[in-house]
C-alpha cells in the first residue's frame, strides 16, 4: 500500500507545531511557508547553533522534501563577542575535544564567520570540528575547509559503508546507491525523509578511506 501524502498545508501544520515544541528553539521569529513539500524557513534566529537546531527539527517532521533555508542571524547582546576572543575560545575547545589532534585545525574569524583551515586524519573528525564550533556563542557562520588526509582505503569503503547502514535499518537505506572512487563516496537514490538522508551521510563520513562525500540522495 502507498503512503498517502500530506498536503501542503497540514505539513506547515506539523513544522510549526514542532518548532513551537522543541524547548530547545526560539521560533517566535521564525516563519514556515510550504509549497510541493519543500519547506521554507526566514525570518531570525539569535545564533548559528539555533539555525542548526531549526534545520534538524524540521528534518524530523515526516513529508519534508527538502529545507530552504533563508534565516538570518540576529545575535543577542550578550552572545557577541570579540573576534579575537572567539577565535581563542574555540582553539580552546578544539584542543579539549575528543578525536582533535593538537594544532591541527587553525581558525579565522570575521565578525563572527569562522573558517576552519588544515588537515585532519579521517572525515569524522573534519565533521567534529564543525559540530565544536556550530555549537559556540557568538559564531553566526561556519565555513569548513578542513583537508582529510588520510585516504587509506585497505578494504572496502563501500561495502563498509553499506554494512553500516544495514546495521541501522536495513529497510530504510534500501534504495541507496553508494559509489567511492579514491576515497571520495558518492549516495544516490531514494530515502524516506530528510532525517535518513543526514544519517546515511554521517555514516559515510565516519567511515575509515573516505575523504570526502557527494551527496546526490532524494526524498521520496
């Protein structure tokens, strides 16, 4: 039997009412608008790491598409710090995080943008990097250019990704395709919400040999 779709308007329903849920959000300047399931966010958030926070829980509504994100960034006065004091506070951090090699990752800051520079050993650790820095006050953007050295791939990516996807629900991740060519792996094919998408390619990016990953993945 086919699922039956939701329409526009009882999707907008269940995003805001999840947004206004999540205790964890201030979506009182935040504003939904639907058309063909693909949802559109604008209005303003108070950090990065809130910007984030809306983006996952609206992947967590079933019937999304996909998410347009066109939400600005309108720090609290207490958020703001300066550039040099945010650049340091998240060398710090870095440096404290599990998996973060010594100086590995250098940062630059401009009025609240952080840029991540330098080579890290695997994927995960590229995407470790980025989750420490999401998460700081006083960052309004996040530019990931971090290098994965090692591409290492002794066995094979593929397969270890696709058994890694099996582990979790086989059914769910069916309809993926998974391509790798020197390290880089590419998802095609179909998946049920947005939710399983960003899960396939955290497994893809926590695989051992990948460096880099091409996310062509649809949303039924």
């Amino acid at each position: 039997m086919g699922r039956t779709m939701k329409t526009d308007e009882a999707l907008k329903q269940d995003v805001e009412q999840e947004l206004a849920w999540d205790m964890a959000l201030d979506a009182s300047g935040i504003e939904a608008a639907v058309k063909e399931r693909i949802v559109t966010l604008s209005g303003r958030v108070p950090g990065y790491a809130q910007k984030l926070a809306v983006e996952r829980a609206v992947e967590r509504v079933a019937g999304c598409r996909a998410i347009v994100v066109e939400l600005s960034i309108d720090p609290h006065p207490g958020n703001q710090h300066p550039d040099a004091d945010l650049a340091a506070a998240i060398m710090v951090a870095s440096r404290w995080q599990a998996g973060l090699s010594g100086d590995s990752v250098r940062v630059e800051v401009e009025r609240g943008c952080v840029t991540l520079i330098g080579d890290v050993e695997w994927g995960y650790q590229r995407n470790t990097a980025e989750k420490v820095v999401s998460r700081m006050r006083g960052v309004v953007g996040v530019a990931n250019r971090l290098n994965v050295r090692n591409s290492d791939a002794a066995f094979e990516v593929a397969q270890h990704i696709s058994a890694a996807l099996a582990r979790r629900a086989q059914r769910e991740f069916a309809g993926i395709h998974i391509d790798e060519s020197q390290g880089v792996v590419t998802l095609s094919g179909t998946v049920a919400s947005l939710r399983e998408r960003r899960a396939a390619c955290g497994a893809a990016w926590a695989t051992r040999g990948v460096r880099a990953v091409v996310d062509r993945l649809a949303v039924q």
